[in-house]
C-alpha cells in the first residue's frame, strides 16, 4: 500500500468540505438574510434598495439617499443522507451516516456612508461560501470523511461613484477569512479506527466591480463580477488512536508530523439583473449569472515529509449557470411582500457526488413578507 499516496486521497476528498439546501452554484450562498432570501435572489444586482447593495453590487450605494445600516440574520435546515450501495463491503459496517448538515445560521452587516449624493463609502461583514458536514460516528464511509468545515468570511469596503444621471460604478474589497477543518478515520485493520485531523485559518483578497444603469424611472440594470479569492491552507497532519504498526509505517514515511498545504480557489462569477416597476406597488425583477466552479475543483496538494510530494489534482467539477426571477408587492412603507423562483445548475455529476459535497443542481421557491423599519 502506498500509504502516501492514501494520505493525499484523504486530503483530496477533505479539501473542498461543505453543502447548502438554499445554495447557488457550488457551495456559495446569495442569501445572507436580507431581502433576497424573499426573492430566491431576483434582482441581486440591480435592486440596490438597502445597504446589503454593499454586497450583491456596489455601485447600488447611489441610490441610496443619506446612510443606511442592514443586519440580516437567518437560519437554514438541511435534511439529506446517503444510501449504502449493494457493493459496499459488509466489513466496513456502519450506517447511512444520518444528516451530515442540519441547522446553519448566515447573516451579516452592511452600511452605507453619504459623502455626498454622487460619492458613498460601505463596510460589510459577511459569510456567503462554503457550510460545514458531520456524519454519524462509525458510519460506512468514514475512511473518506467523518467531519469537515470550510467556511468563508469577508470584511467588505466599498465605494460607488455616480458618473451622470443613469450610470454609477461600484467597487469592494474582498478580504476574506477562510476556516478549514476536517476529521477522517484511519483504518488500524484490527480494533477501533484512528483518525486524522487538519485545521487551519488562512486569509485570501480579491474584488468586486458593480455597475448600475438606470433605464428610467422605476427600471434599472446591474451587473456585478466577483473575483477569484485563493485561499492557501497549511494544515499540520494530527493523528490520534493508531495502532502501533501503523504510528510506525507512518512515522518511518515521516507523515506523522507532515505538513499538508492545501491551495484552493474561491471561484470567479458574474451575475446581471434587471428590476423594474409596473406601478406604485408592484416590481419584477429577475437574473442570469455564472460561476467558476471548474476552478474550486483544482486542488493543489502537498505533504511536507521526508520525501515530499506536490500535485495539482482535478474534481472534475463544472462551471454553474444561475437564473431567477421575482416579485415584489409594496403594501405600505412598512411591509412588503416578495416572492421568488431560482434555478442553479449541477458542478458534478449525479452518478458521482462526493461524500464530502453532498450538493448540486437546486431549484428554490421562496415568499416572504418584510417589515421596513426607518430609524431617524
């Protein structure tokens, strides 16, 4: 048995942890809250009607008149599990695993600052990528994946720039926090299994560019591109439980204290919207946008031993296509009621989805009424 080669599968399995009911392509998250978990998103980039335009597009500030403060918060429930096949082996024993995902919360911070009417400065603290799995202690795949969390977190400055009477641009920084965690069992072949655990923390910076144009009163486009973020994990291998053949073939290959570094991509992706008001009360609004997902599937491994070894390894997953539309019905200044439909394409084949990213392909109808509250 190569057993280096068996470490660099587990990591390659571990290294892109975490699964959304309520996803867009791939592991990323459009709701964080807001008005667009009403909405299933329609009019991300276009809508621009409170400070969570800090987020889904920039450029959206100038619409908004003095400052504006938005705290969204949410909570979603997965309920998913696995079915054991007929070919896998009766030694392995075990169950199903039960729900890996469960309840996650998600939300954020978002505030818009008036320098003037054509100048605004924002700040947003968010998480909209990745969740995290768990599965049952013992369970039939545990050699691939008992635990794992890979999370995202941005700090978000922005500015917008309202050029003349229709255009604004709009831009952020986006530096994000990742967290990385993960357990797999270790096969010891006699008695109870080992385990392996990696954790680390790594910062990643990227960008992201909005433009808003107003058609006329009431009708607007936006667009908005995200950059990729790299995040560039150095994990050291803990190991816990061996069986002492094991520790040793293990420490004799210098794993036992390995390094693993883990390079992995935050995807790129583009969305356009379109928002418009048929009167007073009612708008419609929708969206069509992509995402990279291809990219997160390249994963650059290493372990750092006596004998290192480095690859760059594909998961073979696909680029995303997302489209939405929505609708909004304004009751009073205080409530109003939205309604929308989503649809995101699968990053992976059906036949093969991995233990360790139990998501693909979503559809999400959603309705929901707001409350506006204006503090002056």
């Amino acid at each position: 048995m190569n057993t280096k080669r068996s470490l660099l599968s587990t990591m390659l399995a571990a290294g892109a942890i975490a699964s959304a009911t309520a996803q867009a392509g791939g592991i990323s998250l459009y709701e964080v809250g807001t008005t667009d978990v009403g909405l299933a998103a329609a009019g991300y980039a276009a809508r621009a009607q409170d400070a969570a335009t800090v987020l889904t597009n920039p450029a959206g500030m100038t619409r908004l008149a003095g400052n504006h403060l938005t705290l969204g918060a949410q909570a979603l429930h997965a309920d998913l599990g696995f079915s054991i096949g007929d070919a896998t082996s009766p030694a392995l024993g075990g169950g199903a695993g039960g729900n890996p995902i469960g309840w996650f919360p998600g939300g954020g911070l978002f505030y818009s600052h008036s320098l003037s009417p054509d100048l605004k400065l924002g700040i947003a603290l968010t998480g909209n990528f990745g969740s995290a799995v768990a599965y049952d202690e013992g369970w039939a795949g545990r050699y691939y994946l008992q635990e794992g969390t890979l999370l995202g977190v941005s700090i978000l400055p922005s500015v917008a720039w309202r050029v003349n009477d229709r255009l604004s641009l709009g831009a952020s920084l986006n530096v994000m926090h990742g967290t990385f965690e993960t357990k797999v069992a270790v096969n010891n072949i006699v008695g109870a299994d080992g385990q392996l655990s990696l954790e680390d923390n790594a910062w990643g910076v990227g960008a992201n560019l909005g433009l808003l144009y107003e058609v006329g009163p009431g009708s607007r486009f936006g667009i908005t591109y995200t950059s990729p973020v790299d995040l560039d994990f150095r994990a050291p291998a803990s190991f816990g439980g061996l069986a002492p053949g094991i520790q040793a073939l293990l420490s004799s290959r210098g794993l036992i204290d390995a390094n693993v570094d883990l390079g992995m991509t935050v995807p790129q992706g583009v969305m356009a919207s379109v928002y418009h008001e048929l009167g007073p009360r009612w708008a419609v609004m929708g969206n069509v946008g992509w995402q990279q997902w291809s990219q997160f599937g390249r994963v650059d491994v290493g372990v750092d031993s006596n004998d290192p070894v480095n690859l760059t390894s594909s998961l073979d997953f696909k680029d995303t296509w997302h489209v939405a539309a929505g609708v909004q019905y304004r009751h009073s200044d205080a409530w109003t009621l939205n309604a929308g439909v989503a649809y995101d394409s699968a990053f992976q084949d059906n036949a093969r989805i991995a233990v360790a990213l139990p998501a693909n392909a979503a559809w999400r109808f959603v309705r929901k009424p707001t409350l506006r509250l204006a503090f002056k």
